[in-house]
C-alpha cells in the first residue's frame, strides 16, 4: 500500500483556511458520532442525494426524521464537510492538509475559501450528472480537495512527494515528483469511474474525483494572484 506523508513544497505562508476547513471537518465528524443511530439520518438530512437534487424535491415516502431542513440545492454545500466513516476522514484529511497549504499561498486566504467551495460544488455536480437516478446520500471532502489535487498538479511540476510503502513486514518511504503521484492518482480515479457506470451502491464517487481535479486546474487560473505564482516560481 502506498500512503503520501508530506511534500517537498515549502510553506510559504500559514495555512489558516486550510486548518479551519481540517477542524471543521473533524470536529463535525466528532458530532456524527455523538448521534449514535442517528447518525444516518444526519447523512440524510445534509448529504447531497442526486435524485433531489435533479428533481428539486426530498425523496418520496422519506421518514421526517431523514428530510433536510435546508434546501436541496444547499446540499452541495453542507455535504463536503459530513463523512461516511472514520478512514473517509482520515484519508481525506491526509491529502488536505499536504497539498493545499500551497494552492491556499497561490490564492491567498479568502479566495482560498471559494476555491474549494467551488470545486467541491463541480465535484458533486460531476457525480449528479453520471448518477441522476440515485438515491444514495454523497458525503465527504474529496471532490473540493480533488479540486486541490488539480490546483497543484498543474502549478508544482517540480515538487516530490514523500510516499510510505509498507507490505506485511516490509516499510519503505520514498520520493516521486507530484506530477507523476497525481497523474497516476487522477487516472485511477477515471479507469475507476469508468468501470463503474452501470453499477449503483459503489460507494465512491470517482466522477466527483474526476470533475473536482478538472475544475481545480481550470478555477486556479482565475482564483490565483499572479504576484504569488511568480514569487513561488
């Protein structure tokens, strides 16, 4: 298994927005678990349900206690900070917190904020557009950090990655260039999301993946100051 543990990139700045957006995630986590059997129905009420969000409606015959009390379109919102496990956490959190203290330095704090809102917003429309018919809540952070993920894949060409390989006794770390582990990332996700349609209960959104790398690489043309991609340069 092969685990990324940081980059090579250095800070240029302190990552502000990307530890709100980390302690908010957690710290909601932590109120999922405290809802016990409700915690379901939390994913329900937030999470954004395809077939809602085509229609404009909650689902029909859906328990009161399952029905958000927002909007459904709000939904692309509230449902990139709910996750569905623990390691959907972690896992999520991991690429948070190595590659986007460096896109937050190319756009500055507060357009950090509607950079990754917006990804995360084309991320879940992706899934809705592959998925329209489903039923199934979509939660977690990785379409807005897939939008990371792309931001960096385009702007750091020439920083590596530490990755952590371990097999039964076996632990190794060692380096690639960014470029090549995203690469590599971005086309699993595709192969994934394309062996995928057809079926319905995966549990992965890969199109949300797919649509967040591709919007994060287009957004950051727009979203970052110019005198920061020189000065990183």
């Amino acid at each position: 298994m092969l685990i990324p543990i940081r980059d090579e990139n250095q800070k240029r700045i302190f990552p502000f927005i990307t530890i709100l957006i980390l302690v908010v995630n957690v710290g909601l986590f932590i109120i999922q678990i405290m809802q016990g059997e409700q915690a379901q129905a939390l994913l329900y009420r937030f999470g954004a349900i395809p077939w809602e969000i085509v229609h404009f409606q909650e689902l029909p015959d859906l328990k009161w206690e399952f029905q958000s009390p927002i909007p459904n379109i709000l939904t692309l919102f509230t449902s990139m900070f709910l996750h569905g496990g623990l390691l959907h956490l972690i896992g999520n959190m991991l690429f948070l917190w190595i590659f986007a203290d460096n896109v937050e330095a190319l756009t500055g704090h507060t357009r950090f904020i509607g950079f990754y809102l917006l990804c995360g917003v084309v991320a879940a429309l992706s899934h809705i557009a592959f998925s329209p018919d489903s039923k199934i809540p979509m939660v977690g952070a990785s379409g807005a950090i897939s939008g990371v993920l792309g931001a960096y894949f385009l702007r750091f060409p020439r920083a590596r990655v530490h990755l952590l390989f371990f097999f039964i006794f076996i632990v190794r770390v060692f380096k690639v260039p960014a470029p090549v582990m995203l690469g590599v990332w971005f086309l699993m996700q595709l192969l994934s999301g394309l062996g995928s349609r057809g079926e319905t209960g995966s549990g992965v959104a890969w199109f949300a993946h797919i649509g967040g790398f591709i919007a994060g690489m287009v957004l950051i043309l727009f979203f970052e100051k110019r005198r920061r991609v020189l000065r990183l340069r």
